[in-house]
C-alpha cells in the first residue's frame, strides 16, 4: 500500500502502471511515471491535445519505456478482425465511415461535466469513435474537419458531430453523453460494407459478437466469441513489457487521434 501516488513510482519494484486518473491528469502522471523509470498504460485519452501526446511521447522516448493509450476495445478480437479485413482489401479502398457513441449518463458532480478535468463528450466516447475512422482508412491523414457541438450549462460538449475528410473519402462522427445509449460503426468500401452491431466499442466478457460483412450479393454473419478486451490488453502489454510477443496500440495513433480531437473543438469554435 502507498500514501501518495510518488511513493508507488519511487517503489523500485514497480515495473509498470495504470493511470485511470480523470483526463487532465493523464499527461503530469504519465510523464512522472515514464521519468520514474516506469512502463505506463494510460487511460484514453492519452492527452488532451496532440501537444500533450507529443511531450508524452519525449518522455517515454527518453526513459526508454513504453508509452501506450488504453484504448481497449482495440483489442477485441471483433474489431482486430475487422481492421485485418480492411488492410486485407475485403471491401476494397474504404469511401466512408460512420461512427457513434452515446449514452445517458448521470452526470450530477460528475467530473464529465467539469472543462477543466477534460470533461465532455468529445473527450469521453469521442476518441473511440474518432479512433475507428482513422484505423478504417488505413491510417490516412485527415485532410479537413467541420464540426459542430452542444454546449451544456458548465461548458462541456454534451454532444459533437464531425465530418472527417480524407482524400479516399469521409467519415461521419457523432457522439454525446447525454442521449440514448447506442453504438455504430460502419465501414463502406468500393466493393463492400462492414459492420460491428451492437456495442461496437464496449463488447465485454458475455457479449458474444457477430462481423457482418457484406459484398452487395449478400451478408455474411461472422461470429466472433466473447471476450475480456481489457484482460487481452493488459495481458499483451504486459508481455512485451516481459520481451515478449503482443500487440500495441501504435503511439503514432494515439497521436492522430489526440490531433483530430484538436481539429474537431477547433473547427466547432469557429
């Protein structure tokens, strides 16, 4: 046990840590984490901005640890599925994506509605969705970005709508905390279209899932088992930190992440 979080990073047998601290703390601990000497797995968003993920990114660099978003549902086997499938050219190059999150929280003194702790929809269900657009075109750069939001009373985003361009195509981007819960996202090829219904983001342990692929003949229907996502990330993260095999989510996407999010509130100010 340890009376402050600079008592667990001074633990010299400490390898690793977790930080699910609200957002605004996500890069100051990272980055005493990383400068202790330790592995960090860090809640999504990585930073609040891409500058943030950038000075994140230096520090991991300079302690030789890894640095990586908590991403998790990026390691559900549905959606690493989906994602070989693109790469795969399954439904030819990808034209349009759409993408959504939202639920009804309750958000009474909840730190969601705070702008100061990284509050808002955007920074909340936001990266999930905006995340998906980009593995689904392959990781292009996004060329130009329209948004809109909702303000709530304390001056979070209780919703925003996006619309990223590639050179490629578009995706179309919505999500809010304050709606009925639901989750999509839709991926549309030249030559096909795929689909992860129900939580697209947030399949968990007894959510046995379906890929349904379609060719504009038919669709197929792939089942996929239930999964513990978060249990398959900590434990390939946990692998490599021990020299082995696993997979990790890129930092170089987190980064595009953090700078479409930049461009989203940017493009919704103007």
């Amino acid at each position: 046990m340890y009376d402050d979080y600079a008592a667990l990073l001074a633990d010299p047998d400490v390898d690793a840590v977790y930080i699910s601290l609200t957002n605004e703390a996500h890069a100051p601990w990272s980055i005493a984490a990383l400068s202790a000497g330790k592995h960090v797995l860090c809640e999504k968003p990585l930073g609040m901005t891409a500058a943030e993920v950038d000075e994140m990114a230096a520090a991991a660099a300079a302690a030789d640890r890894l640095l990586v978003e908590a991403s998790w549902y990026r390691w559900h086997p549905r959606v690493r599925l989906a994602a070989q499938m693109v790469r795969d050219g399954a439904i030819g190059e990808v034209r349009h994506v759409a993408a959504g999150f939202t639920f009804d929280g309750s958000l009474d003194g909840n730190y969601r509605l705070e702008p100061a702790r990284g509050g808002g929809a955007l920074y909340d269900v936001g990266c999930y969705a905006v995340s998906a657009a980009l593995w689904a075109f392959g990781g292009a750069s996004v060329r130009e970005v329209t948004a809109r939001q909702r303000i709530g009373p304390t001056g979070v985003d209780l919703a925003t709508d996006a619309i990223l361009s590639f050179d490629a195509g578009d995706a179309e981007i919505h999500v809010g905390i304050s709606e009925p819960a639901k989750q999509w996202l839709v991926i549309t090829g030249e030559s096909g279209e795929l689909e992860l219904p129900g939580s697209a983001y947030t399949s968990w342990v007894d959510d046995e899932t379906v890929l349904s692929v379609s060719d504009g003949t038919g669709t197929r229907r792939i089942p996929v088992p239930a999964a513990d996502a978060y249990q398959l990330m900590v434990e390939e993260v946990s692998a490599v930190i021990d020299g082995g095999d696993g997979w990790l989510l890129p930092l170089p996407e987190s980064r595009a992440t953090a700078a479409v999010l930049d461009a989203c509130f940017a493009a919704a100010r103007s």
